[in-house]
C-alpha cells in the first residue's frame, strides 16, 4: 500500500466524518424546529379548548345566555379562529416529524464508513 493509498483513505474518512457531523446537524435542527412546533400546537390547543369551555356559560339554559349576542358570538368566532390554527399548527408538526424520521431514515440507509449510522455486523441500525 503505497503513500497514494493512505492519503486517499485519510481524505475519505475526512470527508465520511465531515457528512457525519452534517447529518446530526441536520437532525438537531429539524429536531428543534419539530420541539418548538410541538410546544406551540400544544398552547393554541390549550387555547382552543379555553376559548370552547368559555362559550358554554353562553348557551340557552345558563346564566350568561342574555349576553349571547354580543360576547357569546365573539367566542365562537375565536374558538373557530383558534380551530384553524391549531389544525395548521398540527399539520405542521406532524410534517416536521415526519421529516425528521425520513431524514434519519436516509442517514441510516446512506451512512458512510465509520458513522454512528453505520449498519453494523448483524446488519441492525445503530439508533441515534
């Protein structure tokens, strides 16, 4: 094996280590991105089940029922507000999952040599 040899072995488990640390960055990013959205479709949920509960008062039969018109439709034009919202901060959430996991996916299934997402002897994935 000749000093060509070794040098193009150096160069390419450089450039396997360098993809590796690529591929976590990645992965922490979407995970971050993928937190913060879980953590914000939780709230606007928590709001929309506020703002649900807050209309009942308003309904014929309870107490608040004469003041319907005015604050009681309010509510229901915020709860139907907080309802999109929360579908499309949920939809989004879910699509940020589901990127993080094909992203993993892909790091398993194109690991290169030497990577923690290397398939390893009995032809299992190393878990991240």
């Amino acid at each position: 094996m000749g000093q060509k040899d070794i040098d193009i072995k150096a160069r390419l488990r450089a450039e396997a280590a360098e993809e590796a640390w690529q591929a976590d960055e990645q992965e922490a990013r979407i995970g971050l991105r993928l937190r913060k959205w879980k953590l914000g479709t939780a709230w606007v949920g928590i709001a929309l089940a506020a703002s649900i509960i807050s209309v009942v008062p308003f309904s014929k039969g309870y107490p608040l029922h004469e003041h319907a018109e005015s604050v009681g439709k309010f509510l229901v034009y915020l709860s139907m507000i907080l309802l999109t919202a929360f579908v499309w901060a949920g939809a989004t959430t879910y699509n940020f999952w589901r990127y993080l996991r094909d992203t993993k996916e892909t790091h398993r299934k194109f690991a290169p040599p030497g990577s923690k997402y290397r398939a390893g002897k009995s032809g299992t994935h190393h878990s991240a």
